[in-house]
C-alpha cells in the first residue's frame, strides 16, 4: 500500500545570531570572512554538522555552507565519506547539480562551500501542493534523467535520490544534491558493470537488489530511485511502506500498486511500471528518455513560474537540511564495508 511521505523528515529552523550552535563564534566566522563569506542564518541542522546561509563577495550571491565539526563526526565520515563527497562533486559541473564551489579545512571544522537553492526542495512542494500535477513533474522528472545521466556518463553514481534532495533554484529547475553516498570511477570496463555491495540511501527509495543484500549495479538502483521519485510526485505518496520491513521487501518485489486518486494519464503510470522492476529488466536512462509520456514537447508545459508558483513564499529555509545528516525517520544508513568489496565485476 502507498504512504503518505508527507508527515516525515520533520524539518528545523533556526536563525543564528552571533554566537553558533555550539557555542564558538568569531574564529569561524574569521575563518569564512578571510575566504570572503559573511555567515547568515542556519538552515540545516544535523548530527554531525550545520548549513548556513552565505554572502559571498568574490560570486556576489548567496551560498550554502556546510559545517563539518571535527570533532563530532565519526571518523569514517571525516576519513571515508566526506573526502570522497568532495573529491566527487568538484569534477561535476551541469544545469541540473547544485554546485560545488570550494572546501575549506581548518583543525576543527571543515567547510563546503555550494550553491544555495532558493525555493526549497521537492520534498518541500509536495508537502505544500499534496501532489504534482503531470505538466510540472514531467519536467522535472526529465531534468533528474539529465541529471543522472551526466553522472553515470563520468562514471559517477549517486545512490541517494529521493525528494529531499531534489531542490529548486530561482526559476524552480531541478538540482540534484548532497553526493555523501556517491562513489566515482564506476565506468564498466569491458562491457561488464562494476557492482556495489554497500547499503546506503533510505530504504523508501531503495532498489530490491538493495534491500536484500545482494551486489547491485548502482547504476540502475539510481534508476529505481527516480522511479520512487515519479510516483510520490504525481500521486502525493510513496509506493512502499517502510515502517515495516517484512512488507517492505514484499512490496518491492510485487506489482505496483495505484491509488485511485489523483488522477494519473496511463501513460505515466506505464513509464512507473517499466522503471519499477527487477534489476535485469529495468530500463536504462536513454531508454526511459524516448518514453512516450516524456516524448510530449516541453513547450506545452507551463513554466515554473506560471500561476502556481507566482506570489508565494519560497521556502529557501527549508532547502538544504537534509543535506546534513540522514535521519532516522528516513532510515537512511551508511555500510561499514570497504569501497574494495565494491569493485567486484558482476558474472
């Protein structure tokens, strides 16, 4: 049965004054000054880190800053996770990833300097909207494909899309952030796909191959999750139930399930059809791309800032907290396994 995503992720925020979180002020804040960074006000709080808003004097525009604290964060994050966020995301530069734009390291804390969405995250307009109507998720959904598909194309994997990490710049296009889970150099040598063995992103949006603990092909459990994505746009909830695990594993591996309402065109629920199946039957990106719900002409879509969206509040506050920690709401989780019994070549 579909869930309602909308009463999770509870989110927080919190203006700063002079004095930060944790009680220390002007040497971070000299820190970010010397860099050419006036801090604002917090719009993200996590375990093991902070986001801020930014000015920026040499872009001349606002940024997110992320706040690592040394001391906080367990070390595989410092050691593993973070170095390989980093290392991953300054080679990407397209219209559809928030960008990364500097990192800055200090003996207590280190700083991620990236581009701020000003309108909030998909997960911010479903709670707002309840659902979205075809015309704005067959954009947006086509932008994630982009998205996805010039990371694949560099070997790069993501292993964490879902709606919280979806957000929205001035003109509401889709950015896909926070790369904590991704992993780079995974190119197929020899027309044989390098296979992951670790269990990272929230079990919601995870593949089947995921979930029961077998090596998967990253690649396509990406695919999987921007098929979860499509289906709790245009219907307002998730197709899977992952309060209980037993249904959980069930439920992935079942015939989708549609509500009665909204109302949803067969074609799109025929494209949710072919994306959400077994990993040796699923759909590359190019193949989802000629889809015939997708084939409708761009121009016919309003643009995002058309009607719906004119007038109203952003909310730019709520944007980027996700980006900090993975809540166990979410179930999100990071495998202690080594990125060396990852590269196992699939047989």
């Amino acid at each position: 049965m579909a869930t309602d995503p909308l009463s999770k992720g509870k989110q927080s925020n919190q203006n700063s004054g002079k004095k930060d979180e944790d009680g220390e002020s002007e040497s971070r804040l000299t820190v970010l000054e010397n860099h050419g960074y006036t801090l604002g006000k917090t719009i993200g709080v996590g375990t093991f880190a902070t986001v801020k808003i930014a000015k920026s004097e040499r872009h001349g525009y606002q940024v997110a800053v992320k706040i690592v604290s040394k001391f906080q964060a367990p070390s595989a994050n410092l050691n593993k996770f973070l170095p390989s966020e980093i290392e991953v995301v300054k080679g990407l530069r397209h219209p559809h990833l928030i960008r990364f734009l500097q990192a800055i390291e200090t003996s207590h804390r280190i700083y991620i300097i990236m581009e701020f969405a000003e309108n909030g995250s998909l997960f911010d307009i479903l709670r707002r909207d309840k659902f979205i109507d075809e015309i704005r998720s067959r954009r947006w959904y086509r932008q994630l494909l982009d998205a996805l598909n010039y990371c694949h194309e560099r070997g790069v994997v993501h292993r964490d899309v879902k709606c919280e990490n979806l957000l929205m710049d001035r003109h509401y296009n889709l950015k896909l952030s926070d790369f904590g889970f991704a992993r780079g150099h995974m190119k197929s040598a020899n027309g044989v796909a390098p296979l992951c063995e670790t269990m990272c992103g929230s079990f919601a949006y995870s593949s089947p191959e995921i979930l029961r603990g077998i090596p998967y092909q990253p690649q396509l459990s990406d695919i999987w999750s921007s098929g979860v994505v499509l289906y709790t746009m245009v219907f307002g909830r998730m197709p899977f139930d992952e309060d209980n695990w037993s249904r959980l594993l069930k439920q992935v591996q079942s015939k989708i399930v549609f509500p009665e309402s909204p109302k949803v065109s067969q074609e799109c629920r025929n494209l949710i059809l072919r994306i959400l199946v077994p990993q040796r039957s699923r759909p590359r990106i190019c193949e989802i791309q000629n889809d015939v719900w997708l084939a409708i002409p761009t121009a016919t879509a309003q643009t995002s800032t058309d009607d719906v969206f004119l007038g109203e509040s952003s909310n730019s506050a709520k944007s980027q907290q996700k980006s900090v920690s993975k809540k166990s709401s979410q179930k999100s989780r990071k495998s202690n396994s080594s990125d060396e019994n990852e590269q196992k070549n699939s047989k």
